[in-house]
C-alpha cells in the first residue's frame, strides 16, 4: 500500500547553522514535502487516489479501520504538554546564580556544619525557587483552563464487510484513518487532508490554512473524477480539502489521504513541541548573570588572597571570601523576577491579557517590531457592502435595490455578500422594499457559472394586487455576467453594450479590484414571455446595471492604536495570507505606509541574508504561507529585533512559536494558543497597548533591581578590598555581609510593585549586558568613597582602630553600608531627582523604612552579640547623617553626568 506519508528523511541544513535554525530548516522541508505529495493528489484521477491509499469509494471495513487506526495512530496532531509539577519544581532551582548559593552553602556547611550563614543561604535559595515555581505552576494551570475539552464526530462511509452495503455514521475524528470516505456537509470541520471525489456548490472556509477572510469554493465534481490542473500550493487546489479547515455551505464526499501527523496541519504542528527557541528575555538574563558571575570570579580570589595575607588567618579569609561572592551575587533575582513577573500577569489580566509563559511579559516590553496578521485584527473579520455603483463608477441607488432583490428573494443558502448587502439596505434610506415583486422562480448560484438569478413578477398595484411582467435579476462575478450582457444603463437609459463601452465598465470593475474590494456585477431583463419555470439559457440578453463592492472594513480604532503603537516605538508590519490587493488597502486605510507589497513567493528565492534586508524595508507581506512567516519573523529576530508576532489562525502557529513573544486571542484555534506566550481576550491593538505598557514596566522594576543590587554589592565589596588592604582586622564579619545582604535583598521585594517614569515607558526597552556593567562600576565606586570616610570617622573619631575595638567598627561600618545601599534604591530608581520629581510607590517605601529600621536596631538587639554587634554611642548617629546626605548628593550629580554622556539610566 502506497500511503502519503514523507517518511524519507528531510534535507539537513547545513551543519554551521545553529541547532534551531538546522530544526526550523527540517521542519521547513517536511512541511514543503507534504504539500508537494498533496498538490500532486489533486492533479491525479479519484480512481488512482483511492488505489494510492488501498481504499475504494464504498468505504473501508470495520476490520480494515480498525487496523489501520492501530498502524497509524490516532488522527491528533502534535501539541504541547506541561511538564509534571516536579519537573516544574527543578525547573525554578535552575539558575546560575542559585547554583553559585548552593555551592557556597556547601563550602560553608563542609567548614562548619553550625555556620548560621548555612541556614541564611538555604533560606534565600528555597525562597526564590519555591516562589518561581509557584508562579509557574498557576500561571500554567490558569492557561490550561482555556482550553474546552470538546468530542468532535464526523460523518463516515463504512461497511461491515467486504460484500456489504456501505453505511454512513458518525465517529470521532481522532479515530478516522487514511482509505475512510468522509461525508461533509455545511458546518463540518474538515477531520484529516482529503481529497474531493465528489462535490456539489463546496465552500470551504481556509481562513486558518491561508488567511483569506472569504470562503473558497471548491470545483463541482459530480461526474468521474479526473483530477485537475497541477499546482504547488495544496491550499489553493481545488479538489484537496485539509484538515483545520470548515464547509461553510454545500455537500462533499471527500477520501482521507493523510492523518495526524501526517496531514499539512499535522506538518507544521511538528515545529510546535520541544524546546523552544531562546528568546530575547531568555538572552538578556543569560548574559547579565555571567556577566555577574565573571566579576565574582576575579573579585573573590583578590579579596581572599588580600585577607589571607594581611591577617594571617587563611580560614577566615576563606569564610570572608565566601560571604563576598554572596554579596556579589543577586541571589533574589529569580525571586524578583517572578514576583515582578507575576504581578504584571495579574496587572495584564485586568485589561484582559492573559499570560502563559511569564518570561514573555518582560519581551513584550522590549517588542520594537509587531508582526500581524490583518484578519481581525485590522479589520472587523465581517464582509460589509462597501460601495454599490453604477456602469461609470458612481454611488447609485438602483443597484442596491437590484442587488437586495436578488438576495432577499433567492431560496438557497445565503452566502457572506448576500447578507451584507441585505445588511446594508437596512442602513440606506434611499431604498425602500415594498410589495411590488412576488417570487416567480430561481435559477441557483453553481461553481461553473459562478452567478445566480432570480425571476420576479412586477405587481401593477402598490398593495401588491395582480401579476405584472417577469423581471430577471442576475448577479455574479463580473466576467462571467458581463458575457450575457448585450446592453447597459447609463444613466437612466438603456444603450447597447458596444466593445468600448465593455472595455470601460470592465476597467471600473478592476480598478475597485485593485482597491481590495471584491466585485460582483448586477444585471437584469425584462421577460418578453412571463411563463412559471426559468432555465440556464434564459440567463441571456441581460442588462448591465452595475457593480457591488465588498470589503472587510478596518476597525474604527485600528488607526489609533497603531499610531499608539508607534509612538511608543513599536514598527506594524502586516503578514498575512490573504492577496496583495486586499491586504494594501486594508493597511493604507488605517494608516500604515504600504510601500511595496512582498509576495510569499518571492521570499523563497532569497537566502537567509537577503531576506534580513527585504524584511527591513519591508511594512506589508501578502499570499505568505505558514513557513514563509516563521522565515519572516527569524529574518527580523537576526537583524537584532525583537519581535511579537500576532495570529490566531494555524498558518500563525510556527511564527508564534519562533517569535519573542507569540500573541494570539481566546477565539483563535487550539493550536494557535498552545503556541501563544499572550492570549488577548479581544482581538484589538489598543488591549495590546495596554499590555505592552504593563511588560516595559515589569521589564524597567526587574533592571531597577539588578542595578541596584549590581552596584551596591559592587561597591560594598570594593569597600571590603580597601579595607582589606589597610585595616589590620577584618572590616565586617562575614556573617555581618551575609545578613546585610539579607535585609538589603529583602526589602528589594517591593521593588515589582515600583511605579516607573512615563519617559521610561515611550520606548521598547531591551537586555544590555555592557551597560550593566558599565553602571555598576561606574555607579558602585560612589558608595565605596563614603564607606571610606566612615573607616576614618571610626578609625579617628571614635578610635576603633585595634583588634579590641574591631566590634565596634564593624558595627559602624554594618550600619552605614546598609543604609547608603538603601537609600540608593530611591536614587536609582528613576532618572529624576527622588522624591522631589518622582516618588516611589508606597510598598517600596515601607520596605525601604522597615530596612532602616532594621538595620539602626540590630546592634542594639539582642541578636547584637551572636552577630557581633556592639551598641553604637549617640555621637555616631549626627556623622552617619551627613554621610548619607553627602553620598545622595554626590549620586545625583554622577547620574546626571551619567545620562549626559551615555543617554540612558536603566
């Protein structure tokens, strides 16, 4: 048996490329196999179709299903599943920075397994990975929650055994198998890729495959099957029906070529599950922890080896060393960030974003590039009547009436254009619907015409009393009525349909064609002979009376939200599936400056480099497939953008999934928002507004925290290597470090719930790893001058300069060494001067008080003792103030010499 399966393996890309690019070519060349192994289906006869997959038009057996339901799987795509709690749980401690903790804990528990400093780095560790597990887990829950566990069926045509009579019943779709006759009617989802044996006025909605907001009518196949003209796009052959898809009208019996994995669907699902790519928030933090890591590897050796030397007690410089790497490291920051990140998932929620992935918070801030679709997004996703014209072009009445007529008398199923323009007579005035026609017959609309007419009786009386004569009102595509056109109305006048004449209406039609409106012309004929019945060859001798334009029209507030969008420097850039016409007028109708639309085809030609550069001068992609726009979206991320990219339909969910942050909406398919990082409750640009305002703002707290920590620790332990060299004991215990580092990371808690600067916020913001390293020893020295004023204060003023009197330095030094870190949260927090221009938000200001507080009370505690503490004289407390005062002053003017020069802060 000859199955469409591609089980050769796919090309490789070439070995230099990264993993995920060699992946994303695979999957490219797979997806590209299927619809090429599908295209050649629709070009060949129904009978060797069958024969390809061992099937006949009667149906399979129970027997032959049942067997082959075991040899190839269920008919379900590849989707992606939540890891067990557990895996989640080791998930959160996998972070380098908690690696560094448990690593020095272990040193420390092997020197002295009664160490208190053992129990204060397993309590920072456990806190922060229990709390980000924690904020994982639920937010996972809640995304699963979405999702509505619903049994779909299909129709099947199977027979008991092989003599028997075929029978047709319903069957879930995850049990249909390749060989099943299928059963399609208005309303069915399409189960598995078919091909159409036979086939009566098929519409089939593909909005998910390809973008295209309208139905697709599928060829008539009524008599033998011969197959169709060869094409290389499987959505677009006429006689293929694939899996994802819907019959919005007609009948169809269509054989199952390929399921589950195997369907096209199935083969872009594949690119779905697994690891995914590293994102920019992902790259961000990476980069900053090494860069952290780094600065800690040349920092402790010095500090150990300067202690070791100068003192003489190499076990104390040791402990001391270890209590250095602790305060270098930002070991809350897996702590901060899930704080930080779950409570912008919370803050999102309320203007209805939906956050699965927290890390996709903070990349929606960053965004500089949106990449959309246009569907639903700029326009209302519903066919309006946009203009009724007459044969030169101008708004006419008429037209809409004739056009109304035909569409509220017809009997059969009423497609999108006729209800809009049933719609839009509800809304013109100028037409007015009375009793003077009554029904006489129909002629319906069928693929091979593409038109279809009507026969009305002019009643001869205003209340509708007494036959009149028949009138014919056609209405079709425009080539197809303007060939059984012999006259026209101009202008309240009938005139002969010249050559000149048909050229000029003809061009009216185009040139509202290339406007991105779909046309239709209306024509009509009086009936010489009224008779009961109308057949095909009365449809003849008509007169062209007009045309009406349809149009999905742009959302009233799409123009304003991408204005938004781009004020706060986020570039839109189109990618849809629909054609290039539609898809430019939609775009400059909000506003977008269109320039050159870009064919998916022609991004085939190009190589990876090629594309970078199209993709950068590029606003509007048209007629894209689904691995043209995950091409798309890798081409900007390689040209260092960030990129979001939003999408609801199954031709999105490779772009979602490769995009920083993949956007999609509760109404999308499931596979759709299995691949979403965001999920909008409504599919609008200014809720996405919103929910980009909320990630710079979890992005600007999460950098406030690292700056500040960064720094401070920095200086505090460029302190420590001053001391180290000059002070003939140790400047600090170094359990003193470690619960300074305690209060300090402790109040930092409050910093997710910080409000930041409208100016912060005007701008995508992004990971620099340079320039927090820049800050840091730029910003850190600062504190590092007064806590050398302090040692001489201590060392001169109040004589703590011997081994006697070390207690008493240390606390002196403990005290304004965790104020000064306080106390510069409030000045790194903003580019503004504190609280005079900015004030923080009321939780950061508790916190920052409660670690004053603590800090002034610990050496008059009773812990004072165990920690080494000593009480601190009264004079102490008038130099501490000054100091302090002294160190914000000089902070501020730095920062202000800071933004001059390097034109950022955080």
């Amino acid at each position: 048996m000859t199955m469409l399966t591609p089980r050769t393996p796919a090309k490789l890309a070439p070995p230099g490329r990264s993993r995920r690019e060699r992946k994303a070519a695979e999957l490219e060349s797979r997806t590209r196999l299927v619809g090429e192994q599908l295209a050649g289906l629709s070009s060949a006869p129904g009978v060797r179709v069958q024969q390809s997959v061992d099937a006949s038009a009667a149906g399979l057996t129970h027997a032959e299903a049942a067997l082959r339901l075991e040899r190839h799987g269920a008919n379900v795509v590849a989707q992606e599943r939540a890891p067990r709690w557990y895996v989640q749980l080791a998930k959160a401690f996998r972070n380098p920075f908690i690696a560094v903790l448990v690593f020095l804990a272990a040193v420390m528990y092997w020197q002295d397994p009664a160490d208190p400093g053992v129990v204060i780095l397993s309590a920072m560790v456990g806190i922060s990975g229990l709390l980000r597990f924690w904020q994982e887990y639920r937010s996972g829950r809640a995304a699963d929650a979405l999702k509505q566990l619903v049994t779909t069926t299909c129709a099947v045509q199977r027979r008991a055994g092989s003599g028997s009579a075929p029978t047709t019943f319903e069957v879930p779709m995850d049990q249909v198998v390749p060989g099943d006759v299928v059963k399609l009617a208005a309303g069915d989802l399409i189960p598995a890729d078919l091909r159409i044996l036979t086939a009566k006025d098929l519409m089939i909605s593909q909005a998910a495959l390809s973008g295209e907001s309208l139905p697709v009518a599928k060829a008539d196949t009524r008599a033998p099957d011969l197959g169709q003209q060869a094409t290389s796009d499987p959505v677009e052959a006429d006689n293929l029906a694939l899996m994802g898809t819907s019959v919005t009208s007609g009948t169809a019996t269509g054989l199952v070529v390929a399921t589950g994995a195997d369907t096209y669907f199935g083969s872009m699902a594949g690119s779905l599950v697994g690891e995914r790519p590293q994102t920019n928030f992902d790259t961000g933090v990476r980069k900053v922890s090494f860069l952290l890591i780094r600065f800690m590897l040349v920092m402790v050796p010095v500090v150990f080896m300067i202690n070791g030397l100068t003192k003489g007690d190499w076990d104390q410089a040791f402990l001391f060393g270890i209590a250095v790497a602790v305060g270098l490291t930002p070991e809350m920051l897996p702590m901060v960030v899930s704080a930080n990140l779950a409570r912008g998932a919370v803050a999102m929620a309320k203007h209805k974003v939906v956050v699965k992935r927290l890390n996709a918070i903070q990349n929606l801030g960053a965004m500089d590039v949106l990449c959309t679709d246009k569907t639903g997004t700029l326009t209302e996703d519903r066919i309006v009547l946009d203009r009724y014209l007459d044969v030169h072009g101008n708004e006419d009445g008429e037209v809409l009436e004739y056009g109304y007529l035909n569409a509220h008398f017809q009997t059969g199923l009423r497609n999108l254009m006729d209800q809009a323009v049933i719609d839009r007579v509800g809304e013109a005035e100028e037409v007015v619907v009375d009793a003077r026609f009554s029904m006489v017959d129909e002629i319906p609309f069928d693929f091979a015409r593409r038109r279809m007419s009507v026969v009305l009786a002019r009643n001869t009386l205003a209340g509708g009393s007494g036959p009149g004569e028949h009138v014919m009102i056609t209405k079709g595509a425009v080539e197809e009525v303007l060939d059984l056109c012999t006259h026209m109305t101009d202008r309240g006048e009938t005139v002969e349909l010249t050559e000149q004449l048909r050229w000029h209406v003809t061009r009216i039609a185009e040139d509202n064609n290339r406007r991105g409106l779909r046309v239709l012309a209306v024509a009509t004929r009086t009936v010489d002979t009224p008779r009961d019945t109308y057949c095909v060859a009365d449809e003849d001798g008509l007169t062209l009376v007009g045309f009406l334009a349809f149009l999905d029209p742009p959302k009233a507030d799409a123009a304003r939200a991408l204005q938004a969008l781009a004020d706060k420097g986020i570039a839109v850039k189109v990618v849809t599936g629909d054609n290039d016409l539609v898809a430019a007028r939609v775009c400059a109708d909000v506003g977008i400056d269109v320039g050159t639309v870009v064919l998916g085809p022609e991004t085939d030609a190009l190589d990876d480099t090629a594309l970078r550069a199209l993709a950068a001068r590029t606003t509007v992609f048209a007629k894209v497939n689904p691995v043209q726009k995950a091409r798309i979206v890798r081409a900007l991320q390689a040209d260092g953008h960030t990129v979001g990219f939003l999408g609801d339909g199954i031709n999105d969910a490779a772009a979602l999934r490769d995009a920083d942050v993949g956007i999609s909406v509760d109404t999308a398919v499931d596979i759709a928002k299995e691949s979403a990082d965001i999920i909008l409750l409504e599919k609008d640009l200014t809720v996405l507004e919103q929910g980009v305002l909320q990630g710079r703002t979890t992005f600007g707290n999460t950098i406030k925290y690292i700056k500040m920590t960064a720094s401070s620790n920095f200086g505090n332990v460029f302190s420590v290597l001053i001391a180290s060299a000059f002070i003939p004991f140790q400047p600090m215990l170094a359990i003193m470090l470690l619960v300074q580092n305690l209060v300090y990371d402790i109040a930092q808690l409050a910093t997710p719930w910080d409000r930041m600067d409208e100016e912060y916020l005007r701008r995508p913001r992004n990971w620099d790893a340079k320039g927090i390293g820049r800050f840091m020893v730029t910003i850190g020295p600062i504190s590092s001058i007064f806590d050398i004023a302090m040692f001489l204060i201590m060392w001169h003023v109040f004589a703590a300069n011997s081994a006697a009197s070390q207690s008493l330095f240390q606390s002196g030094w403990f005290v304004e060494g965790l104020l000064s870190q306080t106390l510069v949260v409030h000045m790194i927090r903003t580019r503004k001067i504190p609280f005079i221009q900015s004030r923080a938000s009321w939780p950061v200001m508790v916190m920052t008080v409660l670690a004053v507080l603590t800090g002034l009370w610990l050496p008059f505690s009773p812990l004072a003792s165990s920690l080494g503490f000593v009480a601190l004289p009264a004079s102490y407390f008038p130099w501490l103030i000054g100091v302090l005062l002294a160190y914000c002053t000089l902070t501020q003017l730095v920062k202000t010499w800071y933004i001059r020069r390097f034109g950022t802060w955080l």
